[in-house]
C-alpha cells in the first residue's frame, strides 16, 4: 500500500482541512466504491487495468491530443465506475481513518482486489497486443 495515498486518506479524514460537506461527499465516493464483494471489484478492476493499459498503449501514437486521451481514458474509468488501486486506494483510506470503514474492509474489500484486477487487466491487454503484433493472420 502506498504511504502517500494513507496520509492523504488521514489528512482529509482526521484533519481540519475540509468543509463538512466535503467530509460528506468523501464518505459517499468511499461507500460507493466498497459496496461490492471481492469478486465484483476485482471484475471492476480489470476493466479499468484494460483501460490504464489501452492508454499506454496509445500515447505514443496520440503525439499532440495526449492530454485529451488521458483525460478520456481517466473518464471512461469513472463513469464506468470501474475500481483503480491508486484513484480509489485514497477514498477507502479516508474512510477507514474516520471509522466509516474497518481497514480490513478497506484493505482486503478494495485494495487487494483492485490490485490484483488492475494487474490481470493490465497485463492480459498488453498480452494480447503483443501477440496480435507477431501473430500472422
């Protein structure tokens, strides 16, 4: 687990920084993000590690419109509603910090799953371009 991302979580959760209806739509972007089971965010997560990876891969080629790709693919991951590790890691921190959630909660029901699905999107994408590369059809 990134130490950044648990001292933004503390930072926003237990500090006076934010107006209370900040703290309340904080605590509703965490509630959404952990309201699935292990297997539903992982699913989530590989969708998002599909996209992460497709963004990558596209880049290069995107030469002048690379901030208007990376704006695309980050929105594809929201309004999808899929999980990402790093984006979501915070919003979970936040809520175990304030007690709205157990850090096994946080720890085991987001950011395992999103880890591991992020990975398993990420890699079977890249897997998958690289072998259409070199494959005659």
């Amino acid at each position: 687990m990134d130490g950044g991302l648990r001292l933004f979580g503390l930072a926003l959760g237990r500090l006076a920084v934010a107006e209370p209806e900040t703290h309340r739509a904080l605590s509703d972007l965490a509630r959404e993000a952990m309201r699935f089971d292990f297997a539903v965010t992982l699913l989530h997560a590989v969708y998002a590690g599909w996209i992460i990876a497709l963004l990558v891969w596209m880049l290069p080629a995107a030469e002048t419109a690379k901030i208007p790709v990376i704006v695309l693919m980050t929105w594809l991951i929201g309004v999808g509603g899929f999980a990402h590790v790093v984006a979501g890691s915070s919003e979970v921190f936040y809520a175990a910090w304030r007690g709205e959630a157990t850090w096994a909660h946080a720890v085991f029901g987001y950011v395992l799953p999103s880890l591991i699905g992020n990975m398993i999107g990420g890699i079977t994408l890249v897997a998958a371009l690289n072998h259409a590369q070199v494959t005659e059809s």
